[in-house]
C-alpha cells in the first residue's frame, strides 16, 4: 500500500531538478538548462549536478521527484516521471502533492533489486507555456555493483616434490 513520503519509514532518497526557466523557454528546449542532484551521493549515486544522473537505489527505498525554478519568481512543476513498462516489477512511479500544498511530487518505490541501470524521463511544465518539456538525456536509476567474484582456491600440487640431488664427494 502507497504511503506518503512524510509517512514512511522506508529510506527515502531525494531526486531534485533544478531548471533554468527562462532559458528553457527561450531555446525551447531543456538542453543545458536542467541539472539533476540527488542525496545518495555517499551510497553510490554519480554524474551529480548533469542531465544524466545515476541514482543508486536498493530494494524497500522510496524515490522522490522534485523540481526547483533557478529563478525564484519562475513556474515549474514535474507533470511526469516515466519509466518504461518492462521495469515495472522494480520501480513503480506516482504523482502525489504534500499535504496542505499545491506542491507536486513524484514517488517510486523501488520492489526488488536491479540487475542493471533503469532509465527515467521527466516531463516538466515551465512558466505559462502550454505544452509539456521532456528531457533529452537518460537519467537512471542503478544497483549495488555486482559483488566481486571470489579467487578459486589455488589447486594443489599433485605431483611430489622433487628430491634433491645426492651430495657430490670432492
């Protein structure tokens, strides 16, 4: 069953877009003006602060999608988080709004472990502009590494030793 995020007592890791309104609207176009940071840095997420962030999740945590304007006065908000339907036994994806607020989030639950990085898209609505912006990079959601594998214990000698040679007399 669905709980909110201020509700659970899962491990919940934040996912938060920070876009640049204004230049987004003018180039029509997300592209070098949306930067992905997440805070699981220290468990293994990498490429922060890009457009192709790479969360590191575990099997039981949440996942939590917010979006932040990097101009205070600007309108933003995620209308989508999608992930493709054959992920959908590790990852299930809903929007949800924080009570007492009109602020929108988006929340996964991550149900088993991944056996190899899942990748997202986002969509956003910017501003007054009526359409939707997706964008074009493929941030993922990725696994623990894959232990290392162990050295097979070294085989044993089958063959004896060889004996030394006798003494030669002088």
């Amino acid at each position: 069953m669905w709980r909110t995020v201020l509700e659970s007592d899962m491990n919940t890791i934040a996912i938060v877009s920070v876009v640049d309104v204004v230049g987004a609207l003018a180039a029509n176009d997300l592209t070098g003006s949306f930067y992905l940071f997440d805070d699981n840095k220290s468990k293994g997420s990498r490429d922060e602060g890009t457009e192709a962030l790479q969360t590191r999740v575990s099997k039981g945590d949440q996942v939590v999608w917010t979006s932040i304007p990097l101009e205070c006065e600007a309108y933003i908000s995620i209308s989508g988080v999608e992930i493709d339907k054959k992920y959908k036994d590790y990852c299930d994806v809903r929007k949800d709004v924080y009570p007492g607020t009109n602020v929108v989030y988006w929340l996964g639950e991550i149900r088993k472990e991944l056996d190899g990085p899942i990748p997202y898209t986002l969509k956003f609505k910017l501003g007054s502009h009526k359409g939707e912006f997706a964008i074009s990079t493929s941030p993922a959601l990725i696994g623990d590494p894959p232990a290392p594998a162990q050295a097979a214990p070294a085989a044993a000698a089958t063959a004896p030793a060889p004996s030394p040679s006798p003494a030669k007399p002088r």
